[in-house]
C-alpha cells in the first residue's frame, strides 16, 4: 500500500489539531492553497504523520519500485523526456503544484508526482548498501543522513529520474521537501 498522492498540508493539519504531530512553518504562506503539499517536514514530522495514521514512510525501494515498475522505466510515467504536463520540475513554474496536478505523469501503478513538485522522504539512511540482487533491500544500517527521492520543483530533468537521490540531515526542513506514506503487506 502507496499513498497515490503527496500528503497535503490540510492532512498533516489534522495531525497537528489532534496532538500528534508537531505544526511546520510556512513563512511564505505556500501551505495555504488547496491541495498543496506539506512541506518544511523534517524527518521525525513525516514519520510521526505517517505513525499517526497507522502507516510508515517507504523504503527507498518501495518507492523506486512505484516509481519504475517492473519495467524499470526511466521516469515514473516511462522513457520520455520530461514536460511540464508530466512533472512539476524546473521551468514549470514558481513553488509546488497542488498534489496529484499532473494526471498524465501517472507512474504503472498510479501513483502521482513522484517526479518534481516536491521531493519526498523515505525511511533509509544515506550510505552504502550492500552489493548485488536484494530482494526489497534495506538501506545503509549507520549514518547520519537520510534519503530523499523524486526530485522537487526546483530540480531539472536529470534529478527527476526514478534513480535519482537526494541526502539531507533528518533534522532539515525545506521548501522543497514532503513526503508520502506507505503501509506493509
């Protein structure tokens, strides 16, 4: 189970009403159109929100799976080259789209803007991981940092790739970073 969607800031609004969740700075006021995501979450907020509604961040392979498939696409929607219509990345516009803006970027499983508008966490540590096939391999046991994945708003199409990666201290919270969540079988 994969959230379709990146978690709106109305939702984690609910978290933070019920006491669950600790509130986020919106000095731009970004977080107040319909639809937008939340971001400015560090780590521990995404895990809490995530917690709060019973579920956890992916894996870093979780997310690459619903962003490439079994096919192993180059993108979350396939090989092409991204556009405006696929993804909220560079050049298309100042600041995060509202969730789920961008239909024709749908990833194999449905799965949306998994590629631009905002980066999202995921649940592994940044570091080495061990070499070879895994079957849902787990990320780097020690570090410092964590994962980010999908590229956000701000990045262009090399940072969009479904292999793309970002590390950032968990305790960073940025204008560029959400998330989603998931839940085991």
């Amino acid at each position: 189970w994969f959230d379709r969607t990146e978690v709106t800031a109305a939702e984690y609004q609910r978290c933070v009403s019920a006491g669950r969740c600790d509130a986020v700075s919106d000095p731009f006021g970004v977080m107040r159109a319909a639809g937008a995501p939340v971001v400015n979450v560090t780590h521990a907020q995404a895990r809490a929100f995530c917690a709060w509604r019973g579920a956890r961040l992916p894996t870093e392979a979780e997310w690459e799976f619903a962003a490439r498939g079994a096919d192993g696409r180059l993108y979350h929607w396939g090989d092409r080259a991204p556009s405006c219509e696929l993804a909220r990345g560079q050049g298309c516009g100042a600041g995060a789209a509202p969730v789920g803006s961008r239909p024709m970027g749908a990833s194999p499983f449905g799965a949306l803007d998994l590629a631009g508008n905002v980066a999202e966490w995921v649940m592994d540590r940044a570091g080495p991981t061990s070499a070879g096939f895994e079957r849902d391999p787990q990320g780097a046991r020690e570090g410092s940092r964590r994962v980010a994945r999908g590229g956000s708003f701000v990045d262009g199409a090399a940072a969009l790739r479904a292999i793309a990666r970002r590390e950032f201290l968990p305790a960073e919270a940025r204008g560029e970073l959400g998330f989603r969540c998931a839940r085991g079988e």
